[in-house]
C-alpha cells in the first residue's frame, strides 16, 4: 500500500509541475491532426491546413486491403 501511495503522490507532482509550466508559460494547449486527415487523401490538412506528407506510413497503413 505505500507503493501506491508514493506512486499517487509522485504523479500528483508531476501533473501539477506541469500545469504549471503551462500557466506560466502562458501558451494555450493544441491537440493535433494525429494524421487521421490522411484518409481523406487531400492534399492538405482539413484542421491546420498543413501540407500532408507523401511519404507518411500511415497512407500505407490506410490503404491496404482488410480481410
């Protein structure tokens, strides 16, 4: 029991520390594309407008055939 009670702190701190450096350093947080927008198979980014990488292994992974 004191494992987990030591874990649970630690992590405390931890998620604390870094919400603070959020706060303080006054940016706000961004989720990303995550390149799902490559099932789509436009050119660029429906979310952030960014180009969408070619060569991105993902398109490869999306484009095979499930059986």
């Amino acid at each position: 029991m004191e494992i987990f009670f030591i874990t649970f702190i630690f992590l405390i701190v931890i998620i604390t520390l870094m919400s603070l450096g959020v706060m303080l350093m006054g940016k706000n947080i961004k989720g990303s594309c995550g390149g799902l927008n490559a099932i789509s198979g436009s050119d660029k980014c429906s979310i952030c407008n960014k180009d969408i990488d070619p060569n991105n292994p993902l398109i490869d992974q999306l484009n095979c055939k499930r059986n």
